[in-house]
C-alpha cells in the first residue's frame, strides 16, 4: 500500500467535509468536540508527527509547543494549512529518512511508522466528520484493503499498551476475539485473531484464523468502525457469534 498517497487522499477528503459543514456542529462520536475542534486535531497532529520526525525526537512533544499549530481564521487559508500539515509529515519523513529512528507511542520506530499512523488517524476521523455532517455513516467509504490494514495497526498500537498498563485488561484469562472481514481478495489479512492466553496477564493478537469466544463477520470497512467504537455492532451488517459479553468488555475497555 503507498501509505503517502493515501494519506495526501484522506486528508484532502476530510479536509473536503470540513469545508461543507457547520464548524459548529457537534461530532457525536468524538464527545465534546465540534467540527472545528476536530478539524484543528487533525490538522496539528499531522504537524505535530512531522516535527518528531524532522528533530529526531527520542521523547514526546508536547502539543503546545507545535509550530504553526493553529489554524488561520481564513476558511481557505485553513483547508491549505491541513494539506500542508499532511505534506510535513511525508517531507520530513524523506528528510530525515524513513528507517531513522524517532519517538511513538511504543518506543523508538522508523521515522515511517509516522505516516501510516497519521492516514489511519486520518481516515477514522474522517468518519467521526461524516457522523456530524451526515448524521451517520452510510456516507463513508474506504477500501477494503486500507480498512483492513487500519484494523492491524490499530492493533499493533493498542495491544502491547493494553498488556503493560496495570489495569484491567478488555480479555479475561482464556478468551479471545476473532474478526472475520467478508470482503473478497483480502485472504490472511482480512482475520484478526486477539486474545489472552490462559494463565497469563498479555495480550497477543494474529491473523490467524480461529473460532474465538466471541468472533464478528463483516466487512472490513463494518469491522474497523465497531473496533474503533464509532459505531456499534447492531447498527452494522456485522454478524456475532458466541459469547456478547466478551466482546462488550473488549469494547469498553479500549479506549485510547
């Protein structure tokens, strides 16, 4: 996948939305946040990536401190200040280099890593911007292969922070979650396997195929919106087997 181009795409069709809506409008699945409010999350957290990159970070910056991290006033001058944040990342990322190692959320990474997090950062919130601007999200649309790929690295984020946090974890000792994504093509890469090996405090996730306590069948795109908690199982195609309890604990206690 050119995680670049894609991300240049979505940032540029969120970016779209936000010029249609109401900056006022509240964004249901974000609580709190209006339209601008994400807007300028996304804008300056693009910003934010590209300069960990471009100063070889080894901490944390502190969003605060990110340069130009506000928005013009003008409405154009703010949709070029988005897609200009979207550039920074890939510039930097080509400056520095992409196996450069920089700080993220699980350690040093290649400089690269970046850019994948900031399209799928991108792309979810562009569904939390179609939620307030259409009131649901039968307007959104992602490939499946880039769905699928936002399910893996949503994993590969929040699965070792959940295993080496101290509090409860979202699986009980013994149980698992399987998804399933219906979608033709996608072969090994379209199953997920999570679970919490017996007699053990770690989580572990594959994508092996597997029965599960609980196992979700559905589209890629379905799958990605209810892990992601933008919107629930029963308002998708997505089927459940087995135990729904498993799955609502993992739901509530994956917030990140």
């Amino acid at each position: 996948m050119d995680y670049a181009a894609a991300l240049i795409d979505e940032t540029r069709a969120f970016g779209a939305l936000i010029r249609a809506g109401d900056p006022a409008l509240a964004v249901p699945s974000c609580p709190e946040w209006n339209l601008t409010q994400l807007f300028r999350h996304v804008g300056r957290g693009n910003r934010w990536a590209a300069q960990i990159v471009a100063d070889r970070m080894d901490g944390p910056l502190d969003p605060r401190d990110v340069v130009d991290g506000k928005p013009p006033a003008d409405p154009d001058a703010a949709i070029d200040w988005l897609h200009d944040g979207a550039q920074r990342v890939l510039d930097a990322v080509a400056q520095t280099g992409p196996d450069t190692p920089v700080w993220t959320f699980l350690g040093p990474r290649p400089s690269s890593w970046w850019v994948r997090r900031r399209l799928h950062e991108g792309a979810v919130h562009r569904a939390d911007a179609v939620l307030a601007v259409s009131g649901g999200l039968g307007d959104f649309s992602l490939s499946s292969e880039l769905a699928a790929d936002g399910i893996a690295e949503w994993l590969d984020l929040v699965v070792p922070r959940l295993g080496s946090t101290g509090h409860a974890l979202p699986l009980a000792d013994g149980n698992s979650v399987h998804l399933h994504a219906t979608d033709e093509g996608l072969g090994s890469v379209g199953e997920w396997t999570i679970s919490r090996p017996a007699g053990t405090s770690e989580l572990v996730w594959s994508h092996e195929h597997g029965k599960g306590s609980v196992a979700l069948r559905g589209s890629a795109r379905d799958l990605l919106l209810v892990i992601m908690r933008r919107v629930a199982v029963a308002d998708t195609d997505v089927a459940v087997f087995g135990d729904d309890a498993v799955w609502q604990n993992w739901v509530d206690r994956t917030a990140f």
